[in-house]
C-alpha cells in the first residue's frame, strides 16, 4: 500500500526533539525513515516474443538494422531453421506451439479439410476456430497458469482455443501502423500489476510485403529493415521510461529467395487441368485429383520436370517433419530455390520475391535474437529447429516444460540464466 508523504508539521515536531535526548534523536531518525516513501516495487521482467516476417537471418549482417545488432550482441543470435512449408501462417503457429506443422493442424497458407468439402483455408477466413483447434498456443497455456499475455497480432490469436482467450489481442489489420502497435504494447505495460501481461508478442509485416514486391535485394528492402529497426529502438525506449525490464525474443517465420517471371514453371503444361485441383501454388504446390483422375494425375507429376519435383506426400524425405497430417494435399510439389509452380498468372504479376521453399535452402534461415535480464551474452549459436523457441519461451516465463512437443531448449542450455 502506498505510504502517505511525511506532512511538514511531523518533520518540524520530529526536528524538535532532535535537542531532548540520544535515545530520542535515534527515535525521531527511524521515524523519518519509516514515513518517507518507498521506491517503486521492481517490475518482474516481461517476455516480448516479436515477430518480423520474412527477416532473413542474413538480413542483419547489411549494415541497416543497428539496434538488432546491438540486441545481438547483448545476448544470443542465430540462423533459425523454419519448419517446412516455409510459410507464414505454419510457422508463426509452430513458433507458438513447439509443433511442426504437420502436428499443429497449420499446414499451409492455403489448405482444406475433408470435415470441411468445399471450403479452403485462407487468410479471409483464418478466424475460424475449428483450424486452430490441433496445438494448444503459449497465450492459452499461460493464461491458464495465471499468467495474463497481449497478443498485437499473431495467426491464430483472434480464435479462443479451448475456450481461452488471450487478455488483449487484435484482429490483423493492415491499417494500424508498425508506431501504433509498439505504443499498444507500451500502454499494455502501463496498467497495475494484476492487469500488467506477462507475455507479450508484436508482428510486423513491412519486411516481408517489401521483399515481395521489390525483391529481397532491393534498396526498398534496406529502407523497410531500418524501419522497423528504429521500432525496435522505439520499443526499447519505452521499456526504459516504464523502468520495466523485457526478455525480447526476436524472430522471423522464414526468410525470402529472389524470383521472376522468367523462373516459372507452368501447371498446365505439365498436367491436364481437368485432372487436378490446386490448393495452393507458387514455391510449393498443393494438388489434388479431380475424383477418378488420380491415377492420370500422378502418372503427369510424378514423371521428372526441370525445376521442381512432385511427390505423393507419403514419399516426401522424412527430414521435412511433413506429410502426414490428413490435411496435406496427396501431392506436394517443391520448387527449386527461385522458381515458382503456377496454374495461372495472378492478377498482380509475378513477385520479385517469395519463400515456401525446402526449409535446408539457406534463403529460407529466418532471424533469430534474445536479449535480456534472462539472457546471458553467449554470442552466435548454431542453426536449431523454430520449434525450440516454444520451449525457450516457457523457460522464460517460469511455465513447466511441456512433454510430447517437437521442440527442447538444448540449444540454449548454456545461454539462460536459471532461476
């Protein structure tokens, strides 16, 4: 409870006495401590999970970003290895979860479900829950445990899992400016203790709709990484003002692979359009037969094509964690580190840029940076899986580890300070 500040009546009486006696000089000393007001309570830290997608892991090496440099140099950095497909929605979910894809019921930016004929998954209709309803997400898992979280964007937070909901969140919108959503985060960090989260994620998307329109290369590109650079910092002085410290968690879903009209593998031309439905194309290809078409349909795909390789998702390399969830097209269809798989051209032309691709290509390495009170100055670490953040996170906010996950917090055994 707050102290009421010493009125100058009881310091005058308190002064008075200074002259009467040893013992009651020291009396009328206490006294004066006990009614000067306490220091504000120190905060205990926040863990902020950022997301800034399509940050290739190289990305921070150009010169533009020196706020992350100095994150980095503070605390640990790495070339994250995404989860495959190389997509946003599947790899923010696995961030979240500590499942790959093909256990977290995301399996692509686009996929169907037979409970569902007829109906596809998109970004339009993301805020659905039966998609979400596969992997419990960290938001759910601590608010469970009493511990309250703010989610300015993150797939999958604008659906209730379970019944549980984060404190805060918002549905996506491209309208609230990357300035707009830091200060949110800021005045989250305002409220009383009880209301104050303790998990916090923020989601910034210019990188990535940069790089697919100019291309991961481009002077365009550079301009929008020192953009939301300069969020980060804005972000850091807030902290500081707040006196709060912050656990950040720097990440990207996956990096970005330079592509071009002159790169493009067409469907039809491989395939007879009556004999297939496409679920989703480009880097990676969804397929399914037109009913009583399979057998003519694979013969078409599975037969060698320049440029990409087609397979029945029975047959995909086990290294790709990918294939078994009923939700996975019968082909898959990977293109080479450039190309693109369409049916038809879309509407806006081909990207300049655009990712999807075998999670090995190093294109594909996303950004990865922690820095903080929890954190100790453990330099560069080697590439690990995007599915060991879910447990680092944990380590962070105090939550037991979670058994049956894809991901362990190895790779960061000697980087946390324990509590």
């Amino acid at each position: 409870m707050k102290r009421e500040q010493p009125s100058i009546r009881r310091i005058a009486g308190a002064s008075r006495v200074l002259m009467a006696s040893p013992f009651r000089y020291a009396l009328s000393t206490l006294l004066l401590l006990v009614a000067a007001p306490l220091p504000a309570r120190a905060r205990p830290p926040v863990t902020i999970l950022i997301s800034i997608d399509a940050f290739r892991a190289d990305y921070l090496d150009r010169g533009q970003t020196p706020t992350l440099t100095a994150l980095a140099r503070r605390g640990i950095r790495a070339a994250m290895r995404p989860s495959f497909p190389t997509k946003t929605y599947p790899n923010h979910y696995a961030l979240v979860t500590g499942l790959r894809p093909d256990r977290n019921g995301i399996v692509g930016n686009k996929m169907e479900d037979a409970a569902r004929p007829g109906e596809t998954f998109t970004s339009k209709n993301s805020d659905d829950p039966f998609w979400w309803s596969e992997a419990e997400p960290l938001w759910a898992a601590a608010e469970k445990a009493g511990l309250r979280t703010g989610i300015m964007y993150w797939p999958g937070s604008n659906v209730a899992y379970q019944g549980v909901r984060p404190q805060d969140w918002f549905p996506y919108s491209v309208d609230v400016t990357a300035t707009q959503r830091v200060n949110t985060v800021l005045d989250w960090l305002r409220r009383p203790p009880a209301s104050r989260p303790r998990f916090v994620t923020l989601y910034f998307d210019l990188v990535d709709t940069t790089a697919h329109h100019d291309g991961p290369d481009s002077p365009e590109l550079n301009a929008a990484l020192g953009q939301i650079d300069a969020q980060i910092a804005a972000l850091q002085s807030g902290l500081a003002a707040l006196h709060q410290p912050a656990n950040l968690v720097i990440v990207a879903d996956h990096g970005m692979a330079a592509t071009s009209a002159d790169r493009v593998v067409w469907l039809h031309d491989i395939a007879t359009p009556s004999d297939y439905h496409v679920i989703d194309e480009g880097p990676v290809a969804t397929i399914a037969a037109t009913p009583g078409r399979e057998d003519a349909l694979a013969a078409s795909l599975l037969r060698p094509h320049p440029h990409i390789h087609c397979m029945r998702k029975s047959d995909l390399p086990e290294r790709l964690h990918f294939g078994h969830n009923p939700r996975i097209a019968p082909f898959v269809c990977l293109a080479d580190t450039g190309w693109l798989l369409l049916d038809k051209m879309p509407k806006k032309g081909v990207d300049s840029g655009s990712h999807g691709y075998d999670n090995a290509a190093p294109e594909m390495l996303a950004l990865f940076i922690a820095s903080g009170p929890s954190i100790k100055p453990a330099g560069r670490l080697p590439t690990f899986d995007n599915v060991d953040v879910y447990p680092l996170l944990r380590d962070l906010l105090g939550l037991p580890p979670k058994p049956g996950i894809d991901g362990v917090d190895l790779p960061f055994a000697h980087a946390l300070r324990r509590r």
